[in-house]
C-alpha cells in the first residue's frame, strides 16, 4: 500500500507538470473504486485552475479556488502525467484532462483507491479527524509521552494509529522503531518520556529518508513520475526474518501484531 513517502512522492512527481493548469474534462471510466465516485467530482472539476497540490496523510489534495478533489491511493493506486492522446490500459479509471494537453491519470488495480470534491477539504469526514503530521512541530516526543499514558496497546499498533499521528505505516513503524531501539512488543503506557523523544525523531528521520528514496517499492508502486522509489535498498528490519541485524548480527525477528508483519532485533530493541 502506498504510504506517507509514496504519496508524496507522488505529490512532488505530479505538481510542477499541473499546477496552474486549466481543467478541460474529466473522464471516469469506473465510478467503483473503495468507494462510488460522486459526480459532484464531474460537475466541479471542469474549467477550474489548479491551484496546488497538497497532501494530508495518504491523500493528494488537488486544490483549486472552489475546492478539492481528494485522491486515496489504496492499495495499489498511482498517478501520472501523460498526454492527454495516451491511450487508456483496463486498470486507467479517471483521467483529469488540462488544456495544456496532458492529464493526470489515476491507475487503481484493485479498485481499494477513492476520488472525492469538497470545498472545504480539511474538514471532510475522511481528513478532520486525522492526528498531527509527523514533520508538524506538533509532532514530537511530549506528544507522543502524553497521548500514550494508560495505554495497554503496543507502540508499534500506537504509532501507526492515524488519530496519533499520520503517516507511519507498517514499513515505517518496524523501521521507526528499529532506529529507536525500541520493543515493537511494549506497551504505549509503559514507555518513558525521554524515549519517546529519540521515538519522535526517528519517525520523523526515516520517513524524511523514504520521501529523499522516493519510497519503497514492495509490489507495484511507483511515484508520479514513473520512477520506482528505492528505499526498500536501506530497510533496517523489515522484510529482513532471520539475516544478521546490522548493528548486533542477532537475527531478525518477525512477529505478527494487530495482522501486520512487525520485525525487530531482540537484542537491540528493549
């Protein structure tokens, strides 16, 4: 699934070939992705102006002066700018057309993605509740100390819950951790301050390491400017069950937690 660093990469591939361009048409092949495209995306998009491309979590916000068209990856979605004569593959379901002669196409195999208008963007049901994002000055060691007192949950599960903070996904959190050398397994309440300090920092380390590698590439993802990201090459721990951790030579361990894969070093990690 497309994470933080996919997304945006996603959204600094798209911007410069689309911002300030002219909406011409919008073609939806499939309304039936996660779910149905309203079509108050067809009746709002057409002869507007791109004002910008933002990101809130895993959406791209594609802003102009009237709203938002709110973009969900899924799965396996992705966007990319073609000309606008490119013929469509089975999997290509909206294509936004500009009159400088390309489009941004989003290409959803699985149909898990989603395509939404608002006019007030951050305050649609999908975005207003979500946490802080991980760059916020928001975001740091005190929050997470006070957001996690009395917390049974482990703080792999805590990290990664989007109403805590955006952005740290599975890949992330096994990662985040690592370089924090703190136990996936421990509770949230039970983790002192100054650690999560060096826990705060090192979310926000990794995922500005991802978005630098363009992301990683698991399966099928690939930014907006068709270049596949390459932070799989510096994963830590993850995906990495059984080979010699880096710092120690302890093995890796993978564990499921919450139905996700965590790995961590039994050594390193307390």
């Amino acid at each position: 699934m497309p994470e933080l660093p996919e997304v945006e990469t996603s959204r600094r591939g798209i911007a410069p070939h689309i911002v300030g361009s002219k909406i011409s048409r919008v073609v939806i092949r499939e309304r039936r992705l996660r779910w149905p495209v309203s079509r108050a995306v067809d009746r709002n998009l057409p002869g507007q102006t791109i004002t910008s491309v933002g990101r809130r979590a895993k959406y791209l916000l594609i802003n102009t002066e009237k709203g938002a068209a709110i973009l969900h990856l899924g799965m396996s979605g992705s966007v990319c700018v073609v000309n606008v004569d490119t013929p469509a593959s089975i999997h290509d379901h909206v294509d936004i057309e500009f009159d400088s002669g390309l489009m941004l196409r989003l290409r959803d195999p699985r149909r898990f993605g989603s395509l939404h208008w608002s006019r007030k963007p951050l305050s649609h049901r999908l975005l207003r509740d979500l946490g802080p994002e991980p760059f916020d000055d928001a975001f740091d060691g005190g929050y997470l100390w006070r957001k996690s007192r009395g917390r049974r949950v482990s703080v792999k599960q805590f990290i990664m819950n989007a109403h805590i903070v955006v952005g740290v996904g599975n890949i992330y959190a096994s990662e985040s951790l690592f370089l924090a050398g703190i136990n996936p397994r421990r509770a949230a309440g039970r983790i002192a301050r100054h650690r999560y300090d060096i826990c705060a920092d090192a979310v926000k380390s990794v995922l500005g390491k991802a978005i630098k590698a363009g992301g990683t590439t698991l399966r099928d993802f690939y930014g907006g400017d068709g270049e596949a990201g390459y932070f799989q090459q510096q994963l830590e721990a993850y995906g990495r069950e059984d080979e010699p951790c880096r710092r120690c030579n302890t093995p890796i361990t993978a564990i499921v937690q919450g139905q996700r894969a965590t790995y961590y070093c039994r050594r390193c990690q307390t």
